[in-house]
C-alpha cells in the first residue's frame, strides 16, 4: 500500500518561462511544508560514478549544510529498488529549513534534464518531521507531496489545486475522500 499523495504539476507556459515557474513552484510548495524554524530530513541519492560523486560532495558542501553537531551519512545502495546494475550512493542529514543551499537544490532539480546539474541526482526526497509531509521533487516536470493520513494534505490540495496534475486528479481526490462530495 503507498502513502496518499499529491502530485504537482510544476513546468507552465513556454520553456524559457516554465524553468522559472517550475522553481518558483517547487520553492512555494517546500514553504508552505516547513516553516523557516524547522529542520527536515533531506535524503539526496547520486549514480555511483567518480564524477558525480564529486560533483555531490561540492554542492553539499556549499549548498546544503547539516545541523549542528551532525554530518551527511553515506550508504552504498542500489537504484532503483537495489539494482546492481545502478549503483548509487546515498546521503542524509537534517538540514534547517531555512538553508539558502535548498534554492540550489531546486534549481539542480528543475534545471537538471537542461543543462543544469544533468544525470548528478538519482532522487531528491524531503521530510518535514513537524508537518508530517514529505516531499519529492523529482524533476522540473512535477513533485509529489505524501504524508501517512490523507486529511494531512487537504490543506495542501485546497490551497495549490491549481497545480494539481489533471490526470491524477480522480485519484487524489479519491484518496482525500472527496470524491463523495458530488
């Protein structure tokens, strides 16, 4: 069984304006999970490859800083779903929600499949432990948001349901019980 989720369209309107649109979604959505006193748990997977390994290392050691007292942990781990044939490694770390290193973040997530940080990230996942939320960013395409209770993301849908992907609307609106309401 999977967590009910929503998921988010975030690229509108013409390319050079839908980057943009993208970020700034994807920026609005983290906002409105975690408050800028927070602290989440950010999990960043990147192909097992020297060169992206390196490239990792950089940009969380300029962007995205751990909390006092506590470091990036690294595993070895396959993606997806422990291929051997797609190494990976995996990093962790409570981050404060108000790192400036998370707009970097979008931006290498949004920009990645163009020109930006391309083929670095396998997958991005942030949890805001205080929300209850998690939020799945994966490329400028779209983000997820799930939590372990649908009601957690009423709030959420009512106030970005503009965003909302079409073709998944039926479901989540199911999953939110409101598809009763007609």
């Amino acid at each position: 069984m999977s967590l009910p989720r929503l998921r988010f369209e975030l690229a509108v309107g013409p390319k050079r304006v839908a980057l943009l649109a993208a970020f700034h979604r994807c920026r609005s959505l983290f906002e409105a999970i975690c408050s800028r006193d927070d602290e989440v748990w950010v999990e960043l997977s990147f192909w097992n490859e020297a060169s992206c390994l390196a490239k990792a290392q950089g940009f969380m050691e300029r962007g995205l800083r751990p909390v006092e007292r506590t470091s990036w942990e690294r595993e070895d781990r396959a993606y997806p779903d422990d291929d051997p044939e797609c190494p990976a490694q995996r990093f962790s770390a409570r981050i404060p929600s108000a790192s400036d290193g998370f707009d970097a973040l979008f931006r290498a997530i949004v920009w990645g499949d163009h020109g930006g940080f391309d083929g670095l990230f396998v997958s991005a996942l942030v949890v805001a432990p205080n929300a209850n939320l998690g939020f799945h960013p994966y490329d400028d395409r779209g983000a997820d948001l799930f939590a372990p209770e649908a009601g957690a993301l009423l709030p959420l849908y009512t106030a970005f349901t503009t965003w909302i992907l079409e073709c998944d609307r039926s479901r989540i609106e199911k999953e939110l019980g409101l598809d009763d309401a007609d």
